[in-house]
C-alpha cells in the first residue's frame, strides 16, 4: 500500500507523496551526473537504514571522508528487491544506504554517531513523515569489532539521552540491493521536488548544524 503524507507548509496543506509513493520521477537537469564511482584499495563500506533513503545518503555524502553513498535495500529475506515490492513492507527489507569512506579520514566510529545523531532512533518502523517497516533504524555490522562498536553507542545514548528507549536492530549485514537508478542522487539532482524541501532539505540542514566539524567544505 502506497503512503500518502499530507504535510502543512506555510498554513497551505500540501498533498505530498511520500519517499516510497513518488512516482513522477523528473530530474533537475542544471545538475551534471557524477562520475562512475570507483572504491580505491582502502575503501570501506558500512550500511545504515535510517528512514528514506534520499535523505540518508545525502547526510552522510556530507561527511568528511565519505567518498559516496548508494541508496539501496537490506535487511530483509527476498531475493532482488524493488522500490515497489519493498513498499509493501512484506519483503522484510529496510531502505539502506552502503556508505564507502576511507578510513584515514574518517572512522567506524565516527560512522555510528552520524548515524544516531541524524535520526530518531527511538521510533519503531519509521521516521517522519515514512513510517512502515521499510523504514525502520538498521545498523549493520560485518565483524564483532563492529558490532560492539554500535552496541557501545546504544547504551551510551539509552543511558544519556534516549532512557533506555533505543528501538534501533543491530544486524550482521547479509546482501545489499543497489535501488534503482532514478533513487541514486535523488536529493542533490531535484532540489525543488515537494518532498525534498519539505523533509530532506529540513533533516540534512539539521545534522549539518548539529556536526558542523564533520562537513566537506563543497556540500550543499
């Protein structure tokens, strides 16, 4: 079932259509498509599901260190995901981003708390206005280093912001499904579409101010 969020703007109630439901997908051509990515040797990749994905991937694009993001699927069971069949909530599957950085720049770490510190962690299977098991808190890890590395953030937060109240699934990280191309760059590439200004802009904004020490001087 498609999600329709009706969001209020400016005393005007906007009908937008939501990160899974928007389907015209129109792209602002003032932009120039970026370069076919290529992971060099000490390249890392670590996957987080933290609500719509055109938001996501575009908060950890500004990261120092992140040298790009992917928007994707994980988390769930059935095999080749789509937009559409993970929009159903039945496939199990979260809408992930694979975040490829370079350790010398940027730590594991430093990863996680972008994370918890650009979403809600404590709301079960969404973030507003998305909610809907594709959009629940994911932190994948590959090795136990990991794993104790975002256990270590959980209680730490639980303990001094989140009282205990963390909803967020610590997952051995399995497969990642590449979205489809129209999702890659969907923020940066349609800056005035209706959903990016009312929520992708708003969210992006927010974690810039809060970590301005993280950003790469060329973001948006």
């Amino acid at each position: 079932m498609k999600i329709i969020k009706t969001i209020l703007v400016v005393s005007f109630t906007i009908v937008l259509v939501s990160c899974f439901g928007f389907s015209e997908k129109k792209e602002n051509t003032q932009f120039k498509e970026k370069t076919t990515f290529m992971p060099q040797e000490n390249t890392a990749v670590v996957y987080f599901a933290s609500g719509c994905f055109w938001c996501v991937e575009a908060i950890f694009e500004s990261v120092i260190g992140v040298e790009e993001a992917v928007s994707g699927y994980a988390g769930g069971k059935t095999l080749n995901p789509t937009y559409e069949k993970i929009g159903t909530g039945k496939t199990g599957h979260s809408e992930t981003v694979a975040v490829y950085y370079n350790p010398e720049k940027v730590g594991f770490k430093t990863l996680v708390d972008v994370f918890f510190g650009s979403h809600n962690p404590t709301t079960v299977n969404g973030q507003h206005p998305d909610y809907g098991t594709q959009y629940r808190s994911i932190a994948f890890y590959k090795t136990e280093n990991e794993k104790k590395i975002i256990e270590d953030a959980i209680i730490k937060l639980n303990a001094e912001v989140y009282k205990e109240k963390i909803v967020t699934e610590v997952t051995l990280f399995s497969k990642f499904y590449k979205a489809e191309d129209y999702h890659q760059d969907f923020e940066r590439r349609n800056p005035n579409q209706g959903y990016v200004k009312a929520v992708s802009v708003p969210r992006l904004n927010k974690f810039k101010k809060k970590f301005p020490q993280l950003l790469k001087n060329d973001k948006h």
